[in-house]
C-alpha cells in the first residue's frame, strides 16, 4: 500500500487552487446600476447567443459572428452601471439574434 508520503501535500494544493470563471456565464449587473432595467433583456439575448455559437462553433464565419454579437452584449452588460446600451443598436441586434433563434430552436 503506501506509506502516505506527500499527501498533506497535495490536500493543500487543491485547497489553495484558483477556480477558473466559466466563459458561458453572463456578467452579473450591480443593483445601483443606472440602466439595471436592461440587465434581464440583456441576459436572455446573451443566453441566445451561447445557444447559437454552441450550434454554429465549426461553421468558421457564422461562429465569428455570434462571437463578435456576444462580446458586444457583455460590454454592454457590464456598462450598465454607467449608461444604456444605445436603443438603436439594442433594438437591430436583439431583433437579429431573435429571428435567427426562432429559426434553429423551436418549442415543442
């Protein structure tokens, strides 16, 4: 069997290890944020995202695409505690990750 050498050692590594964020999560808003209306709307578009890209990630452009969207939805996610997202640019880009999730998930 083994005389237990080491193990001490290895009981404190796994104590004292950084747990790694998830990159699927959806940056959390402050309750005092000036535009925490928007968080809930940004959330969910978020979540679409990471349901397209997880569909389309070996399809090279599409999967870009979906990347580029989410990286612009989080930046504004975590903006929110200074200003809105602009409602121009929110209202194209909702409306485009909308109709693309209606088209691939469907409710049964």
């Amino acid at each position: 069997m083994g005389c237990g050498c080491g193990r001490s050692n290895i009981a404190s590594v796994n104590k004292s290890r950084a747990i790694k964020p998830q990159s699927n999560t959806t940056p959390k808003a402050d309750s005092n944020a000036a535009c925490i209306q928007k968080y809930d709307e940004l959330a969910v578009l978020d979540k679409k995202i990471i349901d397209l890209h997880r569909k389309f990630r070996f399809v090279g452009g599409v999967s870009k695409r979906y990347a580029d969207i989410q990286k612009l939805v989080r930046g504004w996610i975590v903006n929110l505690k200074n200003e809105c997202p602009d409602p121009d640019d929110l209202a194209t880009y909702s409306e485009y990750i909308n109709k693309e999730y209606a088209r691939y998930f469907t409710v049964k």
